[in-house]
C-alpha cells in the first residue's frame, strides 16, 4: 500500500509526528505505517521557537535518518523556508521524503493564496511523486477564519496539484463536515481531547496528525519525573533503559549499510 493508498483506507491514517530518532523508533515499534516530522518539535529542541525558518537543515537531517526505517516519512516544512516557488521545490527535492506539510502562513500571518498554490505546482512539477499535504492556516491563526474562505483557498490548492488539505485547529462538526463534502482531495485534521479518530473517520477524515503534542507530552512526562523525585515520590516507570539502547543500536546497524 503506497502512502496515497493510506489517504483512502477504511479508517484515518494517524500520523504520529517525531522530533527525533528516538521518538520515531518508539511509534515505529507501535506498528505506524508512516511517521511525520514536528517543526516545532524541531525548533524547541533546538532552542527556537516555530514557524522562524530555523529548521530546514535539521529537518532535512532527520528525514534522512528516518529514511533508513520501514515506513513512510512525511516533513513538515512550515512555508518551505522560503518565498521563492523553484527554492521550495529544490528543496523538497533533496529532502526525498514520500510526503511534505507545507503551510499557507509566514511569521504568523497568512499568505496570499496565489503563492501558495504557486508552491504547490511547482512542488509537483519536480517532485510529481511526493504526496504534498497543503495546510490551510486560516483558523489556526484565527484569520479569515470562515468555511467560505477556506474552501477558497482549499480549491485553489487542489487546482494547484495538492494531494490533501490539512486544515489545523478548532473545528466545529458542522465546519469538518463542510470541508469533508466540499474538498476534493483527503482532509487532515489534528488530533484533538474534543474528538476521537472514529468519530473522525465517520466525519469523512482522511488523516489525523499528532502535530507537537506529542513532543509536549513527553516534556509533561520529563518534569512529572523531575518533581516526583523531588517531592519524595517513587520515579515513574518509562520504557526500560536496555530496550532503548537495543532500539538505538539496532538502528544504527541498519543505518551503517
């Protein structure tokens, strides 16, 4: 089954997003078919904040790492690190993931949809194999935040060769059930404590991303040890220290061929 194939299967595809070689091994381990990257994973872990253009090389060095596991990687780009169309697609081109995420909005703020879709086409005219995953920052960002306008915008991508629409944020039933009957291409969504993958799936989503809540969670984790250990607490239990290194080792076998 090609990572297109996953967009159209029975149920959702769940997208795990990873912010390191470990993480990634973790939801590989749990039998993920495809894994995604965090830009603001990424960025955090390396003292930035998102959406800065800071993470291209370490994007592109971790998609190259998970390259060597057997399944499907998915970056997310943020806008591509650049304004320039041909840029963007030279380096999606180097990237060689089976899939990118590239949003619609620049410093926190919307761009115009036109270079937008000027990306797209310019994505799939060198990379006409990528699955290229169009985000639609319009309620993210709480601007222009309508079903009207992210139809628009929706319409636009897909006319511009987008395989799916990511559309993040808060979203009201009635509002995924507009974009799940409007949108021609699979509709992504992020995973959210408000709804559950199965009443997704019967919503007509095709895909789920975890985005960085994963890479929140695990800082949770880390301070909820920290302090029980201070408080006088036993320390929570984790995956055992030797499994983690026989993971890691077993990767770096495979790595070295």
């Amino acid at each position: 089954m090609s990572f297109f194939d996953l967009h159209h299967g029975a149920s959702p595809l769940i997208l795990p997003n990873a912010w390191d070689v470990g993480s990634a091994l973790m939801f590989r381990q749990e039998g993920f078919p495809a894994i995604g990257t965090t830009s603001f994973g990424l960025a955090a872990r390396d003292g930035h904040a998102d959406a800065r253009r800071s993470v291209q090389d370490s994007t592109a060095r971790l998609v190259h790492q998970l390259l060597n596991l057997d399944c499907y990687v998915s970056a997310d780009i943020e806008d591509g690190f650049s304004d320039s169309p041909a840029a963007v697609a030279d380096y999606v081109d180097r990237l060689a993931a089976h899939g990118i995420n590239i949003e619609d909005s620049t410093g926190g703020s919307l761009v115009a949809p036109d270079l937008h879709a000027a990306k797209i086409s310019s994505i799939k005219d060198r990379n006409p194999g990528v699955f290229v995953n169009a985000r639609i920052d319009t309620y993210w960002l709480g601007e222009q935040a309508t079903v009207e306008s992210t139809l628009e915008r929706a319409h636009r991508y897909v006319e511009a060769g987008a395989d799916g629409i990511f559309v993040p944020g808060v979203l009201k039933p009635a509002e995924i059930t507009a974009f799940t009957t409007a949108i021609p291409a699979p509709l992504n969504v992020l995973a959210s404590t408000a709804h559950t993958s199965t009443w997704l799936g019967e919503m007509g989503v095709r895909r789920i991303s975890t985005g960085s809540l994963p890479y929140r969670a695990a800082l949770d984790a880390a301070l909820r040890v920290a302090t029980d250990v201070r408080d006088g607490r036993p320390a929570t239990r984790a995956t055992p220290y030797d499994a983690v290194q026989r993971m890691l080792g077993e990767f770096e076998r495979t790595t070295r061929h």
